[in-house]
C-alpha cells in the first residue's frame, strides 16, 4: 500500500511601496510589493511550509531564519527547491498542489497561468498537477484593506 501525507501552509506579507511583487515566481506590474527577508514571494512559502508540514519537519523559518544575513533577499525559488530536497530524501514526491492567492489588487487572472507553470517547474511537477486560485478578501482585514497579501496551499505527498 503507498503511504500518502497531506500538509497546510499559510503566509502573509505586508505591502510596501519601491518593492517587486513577486507571486509564485512571477514579478508582476504593480505600485507595491512585498516586504520580506527574502523575496516575499507568499505563494513559494506557503507552498514550501505545506511541504514541510506534510513531512512534520517544522516551517521555513527553522531552514531560513530571518536572523540569517546570508538569504536576506533570496529567491524563494531556492527556499521551495530546499523543500524539494528534504521530501525526496524522505522518499517522497509530489502528487499535486492547490494554493489560493488573496489580493485586492493586483488582479491575477491574467498572470494565473505563468503562476502555475513557474511554480510546477521548480516542484518539479506537471502544470496539470497545479492549481492556483486568486481570491479578494472582501476588502476586510490588512488583505482587504491592500495593506497585504496572503496565500494558503495544499499539498499532497506520495511515496516515490
């Protein structure tokens, strides 16, 4: 029988002026962007703490601490490729991930598809095996106010 996990991941970063925004591997044109210790890239992290809570290994902060000056301004891509790394030697791969994007603004529609393949490249996953929703938050809460953007993934893992 192939043992299966599912992991949750979440992030939240607020929304600054003279910063790139930079969502799932994609710089979109926009007045603000995420302010981080790397890139700030929400929908890589959550997708890289759902891996990591699949395989119960902690959350990026325990791999890239934000007292490291080392990975201040990393890419996340490096930070989802680590994640990659930890699953394969826990014999693991990825079957599929569902992540959602929430934004007043910018609206994402246009840029979903580039999303998705950014992100299926560096999971190292077919683009069927990914989807990636963008939701506003109704103009409630830091989201809703555009003083931030969130995301939350899904992953599921199964034995490679």
């Amino acid at each position: 029988m192939m043992k299966w996990r599912v992991g949750y991941g979440e992030d939240i970063h607020r929304l600054v002026p003279d910063k790139r925004l930079i969502i799932c591997g994609v710089e979109l044109p926009f007045h603000m962007g995420l302010e981080g210790h790397s890139d700030a890239d929400v929908g890589y992290h959550a997708v890289s703490d759902a891996i990591l809570g699949a395989l119960a290994l902690g959350d990026i902060g325990k791999y890239f601490p934000p007292s490291d000056e080392s990975t201040e301004g990393i890419d996340s891509a490096i930070i989802v490729s680590k994640c990659i790394s930890l699953m394969k030697e826990k014999g693991y791969r990825i079957n599929n991930v569902d992540v959602i994007i929430y934004t007043e603004a910018p609206k994402l529609r246009n840029y979903i598809d580039m999303m998705r393949e950014s992100l299926a490249k560096v999971l190292e996953i077919d683009v069927d095996d990914v989807s990636i929703k963008a939701k506003t938050n109704e103009k409630l809460d830091a989201v809703g106010l555009q003083k931030a953007i969130r995301s939350s993934a899904i992953v599921s893992l199964v034995e490679d």
